[in-house]
C-alpha cells in the first residue's frame, strides 16, 4: 500500500514539473515596447520643472489579458499623478502575447520599472548630440565586459547565460563620464 501511494505522488509531483509556462511577453521586442511608454509619455511642465536633471523612477504595473490587451494600467504609488498620462500611451502601443500555461492563455500580471530621464530646458533634446565611443560601440561593449566578473552573475549550471544590465550616464564635453547609475543587472 505505501509503495502505491508513493508510485501515485510521484506521478502527480512529476505531471506538475511537465507544466509548461510561458510568461507574458511585448508582440515587439522588450526594449522597443519600453522606450516606446518612456517616450510618449507625457510629463507635465510643472514635473518637469520640479525634477530638472533628474530620473523619474517610475513602476508601472500592467495587467495582461488572456487576449493580449493590457487592462487597467497604473503607476505604484503614483505621487505624480502621471497615470491618466500612462492610459492614454498603453493604448497606443501593440499588445502583449499572453501569458500561456500548458498552451492555454491565461491573465497575469507585470510590473516594469521604468527610468525617465527629465532634462533641464538648457538640455533639450534638440540641443543634446549623441555620445559615441571613438573606438565604436563594440569596443566598447567588449572593454565594458571585460571590467565585469562574469562569472560571478551568470550561472550555466541554472540556465542563465545572458546578463541584462542598464547603464545610464551622462558624457561631458570631454568625454568623461559622470552621473553613471546601474539601472538593472
């Protein structure tokens, strides 16, 4: 009798490892889905006045429909009051792929940090070039990789192979850095 019930539980523990779970995701890639909400968003002058030079560290929570559109999106503690702002960008943009389990569609929720940049008038987008590295981009890419342990963040035994970090900072006419924060890693 135990040896059955123990054969049973093993055959439930193992239908439930079987479970395929596939998250929601953006139907366009993550980062163009993201920079899409941070540029339309619209940010009131009097914000913009009150946070010159400084991120908006904003977390929109979204709620993902078994049909893709996203239902009711808001700001966690929305002290701005920048959430109507959200609605109107969330409707314009493309729909997600659903969150599916064992191939079925299902609703769940997100939660996206967002880092919105707010300029002071005498740094407008208009008047701002973009920085580039003199040696390109992949130089640097491979210069910035080589400075971090690897080893330390990526786990093959897991799964994780890839790293995902955002950097921001801001390049002086001399081409230092300054202000750098790590968003995400």
């Amino acid at each position: 009798m135990k040896n059955t019930l123990l054969f049973l539980f093993l055959i439930a523990f193992s239908f439930k490892i079987k479970a395929q779970i596939i998250e929601a995701s953006p139907t366009i890639s993550t980062n163009e889905y993201f920079n899409l909400l941070t540029e339309n968003l619209i940010i009131p002058d009097s914000i913009k006045q009150q946070f010159p030079n400084q991120y908006l560290d904003l977390t929109v929570l979204l709620t993902i429909t078994k049909s893709g559109s996203v239902f009711n999106p808001s700001i966690k503690n929305d002290s701005l009051q920048l959430g109507s702002n959200l609605k109107k960008v969330i409707e314009k943009l493309p729909k997600w792929n659903p969150k599916t389990e064992n191939g079925t569609p299902v609703a769940s929720q997100k939660a996206i940090n967002l880092s919105i940049f707010i300029p002071s008038k005498e740094n407008t987008i208009d008047n701002i070039k973009k920085a580039i590295p003199e040696q390109g981009m992949l130089k640097y890419y491979s210069n910035v990789m080589r400075k971090i342990n690897i080893e330390k963040h990526v786990d093959i035994q897991v799964g994780i192979t890839e790293i995902k970090m955002i950097a921001t900072f801001i390049v002086e006419k001399d081409g230092s850095l300054t202000d750098i924060k790590i968003k995400r890693f």
